[in-house]
C-alpha cells in the first residue's frame, strides 16, 4: 500500500510544508510505506538549501533529503514549475536527491498508490 506525498506549498508563507514533513516522519514511522513526494507549484522551493529563513526554522530541504536517504523515498519536481521559478535549466539547479519529473510520471505514481495525500 504504497502512498505519495504532494506539497504545493513553500516553506515560507504558511505551515503546510512543514505539516506535509510532520505527515510525511509520522506515516513512516507507523509503517506507512511513502513511495515518492512530488513537489509542485510553489512546492519546489522546498528543494532551495539555504535560503534565508526565519531564525529557528528547519532547513527544510535538507530534512526532505535526510527522509529520502533515511527511507528510500523519491523527492520529485515538477519540472514545469521548477523551469518557471529557476533560472537555470532545471537539471543543472536541482539538488540530490531530488530529481525533476513531468506530470506522466505523477500520474503513472498516483495509479500506483493506494493513497495520495496533498498539502
């Protein structure tokens, strides 16, 4: 029973980005298999490591890494909303572990899961 995650939220301007984080630790830690999380929208600045943030507040990128490495779990961005926020083309900008994908890919992974869930 396979899920995806689907954040269209940034880290900055409001929660959900960190709750879809908080959902994503609490569903592995309950046995929860999460197959990837696709971030889209505004979602893919959660891939910037290093932005300037408020003080205290996690480097979100970096916790979205540590989770794929942790749990085997695909980070993946919607190319289309990375090339429109990004200057550079978007292979060359995007961080490891996450990895830019188009919307067939998505979509063939939301058939796959037995649930998506989007924050």
């Amino acid at each position: 029973m396979n899920m995806l995650l689907i954040v269209n939220a940034s880290p900055w301007g409001s929660t959900l980005a960190h709750t879809a984080m908080r959902f994503a630790r609490a569903a592995l830690a309950a046995g929860a298999p999460l197959a990837a999380v696709y971030f889209q929208g505004d979602g893919v600045y959660n891939a910037w490591s290093g932005r300037a943030r408020d003080a205290g507040a996690a480097d979100l990128a970096a916790e979205w890494a540590s989770l794929a490495r942790q749990h085997d779990v695909d980070l993946l961005l919607c190319s289309a909303a990375a090339a429109r926020r990004w200057d550079d083309a978007v292979e060359a900008a995007v961080p490891g572990p996450f990895r830019p994908a188009g919307l067939a890919e998505v979509v063939e992974r939301m058939g796959e899961s037995a649930r998506v869930v989007s924050f």
